[in-house]
C-alpha cells in the first residue's frame, strides 16, 4: 500500500471515524488566526473589481453578521446566496457565519422553480440576492459556534429530479481545508495566489480554494464570470501560482491561438476533476504549465469536496484513476464483483457530511453505518489506487457539472411531441460529455428537435438541456425487465449536428 501523503496528527474515535487533531472550533476561529496573522495581507482580488486585505475582510463580514442579525436571523437559521462569484460572496458567506447562520449557496445556473424549490426546502429566512445590497450593521461575531454545528446546505440534485440538501458541519469544511493542504502540498506561509475559474456554489470553488485559501493567508483571486482571454490574462497580471478547475477549462485554454507566446511558468500547483479526462490531455496540461505540480481531485458534494487525489508523481502513469483516499478518508467497495473487482465506492471520514435536509429516507439509503454510498463504481487495488470505472446512478459529468438523466427525462416527458426519451452522455473531448437525448416522437407529430429544446429550457438550467437530440421512429431498446439499454444508445445513436 502506497502512502503518499502527510498522516500525522490523526486520531481515530469509537464511530471509527479519522479526524485530524488540533483543528479550529469553526471557519469564524479559522479565519480569526489568519487575520490576526496577517491582517495586512490582501485577502480577495475581484478581477474587474475591489480588493480587500484579510482585516478589511474580516471588518465587512461582520458587519454582514450584524446586518443579518438585526434582520432577525438567529443562530441555525438558513440563509441563501443568489450571487454570482464575486467578493460580496465571500463576504456574505463569511457574514452568514459570523451570524451563527447556515449558509445554502444557490446554483445561479438553476431555473426559477429550480431556485425556489431550494429556498423553500431549506427554509430559508433571508436571501443574498443578486443586484442588491448587502445587509450591514454594528459588527456581530458568534462566540458559541462548535465543529458540529451546521455551517452550510449544498444543494445536489438527485435522480428523482428533486435537489438534495448535504448538511455540511464545521468539521466537515475544517476537515477539507486540511486535506487540501495535505494532499497538493500548500504552504501555509502566505504565498498562494489562487485563481477561482469554477462557481463558488460548488464545493469545489468554495471548500478547496476559497476556504483553503483563507487558512492558508492567501490571495484568492476572483473571476466573475468565465472567459477563456480573461482567464488567461489574469494567470499573468496575477501572477498565479495556484489553481483548480474542470479538465474542459484547461482543454479550451491550452487550445487558444495565442496560448504559445505566454509564460506559464509562475503557476506551480495545477488541480482537475470534476469531469473524464483524457490522458493525453494531461500530458498536454503538463507541457503547458511546465513548473506546475498537477494531480487530479475526486470527490462529491457528500464529502465536502476532496475524497481522493491523484499525485504529480503519478499522473503519468496512472491518469486513469483518482488517486489515493485522503489522509483522513477510508475507502471500500460494496458488493465487489469477484471476476471484475468492481463495486460501489464507500467513503468514511471526517470529511463525509450528516446527511440531506428533511430527506431522512435519502439519508438513510445514503449514509449507512457510517459510511457513504457514493453510486460510483470503481475499483480499489493493492497499492491503493481508486479507479471509477462506471456511475451506478444516472449521471453525466457535463464540465464539472453533475446532470441527472433522469431530471432531464422527465422535463422532456411533458413535451406533447414525445413518446419516448433517453438522456445519455456523448462523449467530448473538451466538456468530458455533453447532454444528449434520443427521443422516439408521438406518432402522427412534427416533434422538432429545437422546439424541444426550447421547452427543455423552460424547466432546467441551461447545462441541463441537451445540446444533442436524435429522433428514431423505433421503440428505445430495452431489457426484459423494460430497462431502457442505454450502453447500445451510446453505442449506435448517430448524433449528428450539435443544437446549441
């Protein structure tokens, strides 16, 4: 068994769970040591916008903490962010802390229903929404907060169309700053320069940069919006040295006309997952930012973030997995297949959250003994390696962002034109898959594949809606218990031209 990373510092308790030791209370005492560390160190660059050091940082989301709180926002109460990446979400984030509060970062791709749907299902009581101002007053700042009380809701969405809430504690999002740490070897001496290319909503862009940044009394550098030009011209007026992103981020970057003429060479930790990537495409990667440690990150919104990584020095040569299971996270498989050696990916640890909001029947099919079920597939050898082979759930990996077939089924089910209709994944060499939908159409109906994707983008966020449909006049394959045979979908569907 291979052991690449750093294992000191862990205790393991009677629930069998492995924590670090030594850990802050909260993400309040978490950023309370850097500001009184560095308070002159900036904090948050905009790209187009402010930049703030750690004690103005601080100061601001205080008086958020303030502002919630003489909005009748009480310790546990939920609170929803609307924005977009921005430095007011970092500093309603941190405000939503300080106020004892629980943060539900919103997915800003998400339709209107989809949005109210999550407001509703956390109850929440007060809503960061975009365009306005954000709430302020005398400065709040909660003394009482514990590892285990509740700091966040990251909405996922389920195969049953509906979005699940993963109940994320303070010792979750502690425990996932370590392991990033840990896992990309980051000094904690103040000299990172991140680039945030990925949303902030997601626990990527969240949980491993911005977080991690923080600790580490970094400079999180903030894009707002993604463009490939001001991506790139914000590694070079930044100086950049560190970043994670979706392996379709650096495909389209490294494939720019220009891209040869820069110097990449301050870049020094380069992360991805979130997506299939191509080996070759690794070694491009590689080429491309030619002083930059690169490994690839695994991991679910269930394990706030990082479960597993894949080392620099092994990106070579085992590009097809995920790596090793972090320091403080056990890895096993459920009902292993003796001739294939695969099973369901399990993962324990103090990284894992405590459940779904008001989904005890989820979270119990979820979160078993201790351990969670990821509906991933994968296969774990000697050495340590953990290989996902196949997604036990329906999912597509659409550029880092998880689309359910299912949910896309059923919106394109209460098209008049459609009969019948398949969500598959078609592979790409940028996105890692794209949507793609094989419909069979009502019979006697001018079913027209842009006219469906229009209904599609009545009732989905826009990633959701295939940019691929295939009309057949034959009934969709299936089994003989009347499963729908998607292996021979992807395998014989002629998808010809892209929609959109």
């Amino acid at each position: 068994m291979i052991k690449p990373f750093d294992y000191s510092g862990i205790t393991r308790g009677s629930d069998h769970v492995a924590r670090y030791d030594n850990r802050p209370r909260s993400l309040v005492e978490m950023l309370r040591v850097t500001v009184d560390k560095t308070p002159n160190a900036e904090a948050i660059a905009e790209i187009g916008g402010e930049r703030i050091t750690y004690s103005q940082f601080w100061n601001r989301a205080s008086r958020v903490s303030g502002g919630l709180r003489q909005a009748g926002v009480k310790k546990g109460d939920r609170v929803a962010i609307r924005l977009g990446n921005s430095l007011n979400w970092c500093v309603a984030f941190f405000g939503a802390q300080m106020a004892g509060a629980v943060a539900v970062p919103v997915n800003t791709r998400f339709s209107e229903p989809e949005v109210e749907y999550v407001v509703s299902d956390s109850g929440s009581s007060f809503i960061f929404a975009p365009g306005g101002l954000l709430p302020e007053s005398d400065p709040f700042v909660a003394e009482d907060l514990e590892r285990k009380d509740l700091a966040a809701i990251f909405y996922t969405s389920g195969t049953t169309g509906f979005p699940k809430g993963a109940m994320t504690t303070h010792e979750n999002f502690l425990t996932n700053v370590e392991n990033c740490h840990r896992v990309v070897e980051l000094p904690m001496d103040g000299s990172g320069r991140n680039l945030v290319s990925v949303p902030l909503f997601h626990v990527t862009g969240c949980n491993s940069q911005f977080l991690a940044s923080c600790e580490g009394g970094d400079l999180l550098v903030i894009l707002p919006s993604f463009d490939v030009q001001s991506f790139l011209k914000a590694i070079i007026d930044e100086r950049i040295n560190r970043m994670a992103s979706v392996p379709a981020i650096y495909w389209l970057a490294i494939n720019q006309p220009g891209f040869g003429g820069l110097d990449t060479r301050c870049v020094r930790s380069l992360s991805y997952g979130g997506a299939p990537i191509a080996p070759e495409l690794v070694s491009r990667i590689m080429e491309a930012f030619p002083n930059a440690r690169v490994g690839n990150g695994f991991g679910l919104t269930e394990t706030s973030s990082v479960a597993t990584f894949l080392p620099h020095e092994f990106a070579h040569s085992r590009p097809e997995t995920v790596g090793f299971a972090a320091p403080v996270v056990d890895v096993d498989l459920f009902e292993k297949d003796p001739e294939t050696g695969v099973g369901e990916l399990l993962i324990r640890g103090s990284n894992v959250v405590k459940g779904y909001w008001n989904k005890p029947e989820a979270t119990a099919e979820t979160f078993v003994d201790g351990w969670l079920h990821t509906g991933d597939m994968a296969r774990l050898d000697e050495e340590g390696f953990v290989q996902i082979v196949d997604r036990k759930k329906d999912m597509i990996c659409r550029g880092g962002e998880n689309v359910y077939c299912v949910e896309v089924e059923n919106a394109l089910a209460g098209h008049p034109s459609v009969l019948e209709v398949a969500v598959v994944g078609v592979p790409d060499e940028m996105m890692g898959e794209k949507v793609g939908a094989v419909i069979v159409p009502q019979p006697n109906s001018k079913a027209d594949p842009l006219d469906i994707v229009s209904f599609a983008r009545e009732h989905l966020a826009d990633f959701k809606v295939p940019q691929f449909i295939s009309m057949r006049k034959e009934p969709l394959p299936r089994n003989p218990g009347g499963k729908i045979l998607k292996p021979v979908l992807r395998k014989d569907t002629n998808w010809g031209k892209q929609l959109r």
